[in-house]
C-alpha cells in the first residue's frame, strides 16, 4: 500500500492497509513520545490499532466493511466506532467507508470528542466522488467542531484526501 504517515501534534496516522505489521507499528511507537494509529488486516478483520511506547493501547475491527471487504472474504466488526480517551483527548478514529454511515458514531459521540482520525487505504472511490468524501469529513467537522486528520493510501493518480479539515 502506498500512502506516507502523517504527523498531527502527538499523533502519526498510517493509511488503511499500509505496508507494514503490528509488530512494525509497536516498534516504531517504541522511538518516540507519539501514539501510532493504523488499520490492516489481522484475522480475516480489517483492524486499526493505536500503539504507543511498544504497546498496543487500542484495537477496534472496522464495523463498516466496503463491498469489495465483504467480497473478499473479510468479517466486520461488532462494535460501532466510538470516542476513546488520549493523551487526555477523545478521539474518534473512522476507518475509510465508516465515514460514509453517520448514524453509527455521530450521535454516540456528540459532546464526546475532541479530534477525529480517518485512515483511508487503496481509495475505493474514483476522482470523480472525491467531492462526496470531502463533503462527509466537512458535515463531521461542523458537528463536532474538531479537527478531522485523513490519511490516505492508494496507488499515485487515485483520489487522495490526506491532510486536515478544520473547514
């Protein structure tokens, strides 16, 4: 998966199916003061975990599969995407497709959340419904008015969202 890590304050986000292990996100976790977040596949889940200082502080298997997820053989997760405390922060982590289903997190999560990170992997959406995405992270930023961090993967020349939305 191709896609760089972003860094955001005490954060650095790897896209959605990125390149390296759980083990490759502990170690790294291990050389600085950051909390590490990524998503991959890890017994037929699609999960996203936050490691830091060599440790895994939080795993959650994606709720939300995307159609082609489902078609490969992938199993969705029970539990729906909620804020967790951080460094004194909650934050609501989205894994790609999860962003599209606000009734999952946004009511849940209402008065709960002080950031959101996006992990987005091989876009599922070609350039011409990037607006769509663009235009879902703006509605969860004006509900919540936190900042949304995405980082996104996916081969060079597909959509790519990465970055901050604070408008």
């Amino acid at each position: 998966m191709k896609g760089q890590p972003i860094e955001y304050k005490e954060f650095v986000l790897h896209p959605e199916y990125w390149e390296g292990t759980l083990y490759d996100l502990q170690k790294a976790s291990r050389n600085d003061d950051k909390y590490h977040v990524a998503a991959n596949k890890f017994k037929l889940m699609n999960r996203v975990y936050v490691c830091h200082d060599g440790c895994v502080v939080y795993e959650r298997p994606k709720f939300r599969l995307h159609p082609s997820e489902e078609n490969s053989g992938l199993l969705r997760g029970n539990f729906l995407p909620t804020s967790i405390s951080i460094n004194g922060k909650q934050v609501l982590i989205l894994i790609c497709y999860e962003i599209m289903f606000p009734d999952d997190y946004l009511l849940q999560n209402m008065g709960k959340t002080d950031l959101v990170l996006h992990l987005v992997g091989q876009p599922m959406f070609n350039e011409d419904q990037r607006e769509g995405w663009v235009a879902m992270q703006r509605a969860v930023f004006l509900t919540y008015f936190c900042p949304i961090v995405c980082c996104c993967g996916g081969e060079e020349g597909r959509m790519n969202i990465s970055g901050l939305t604070t408008i």
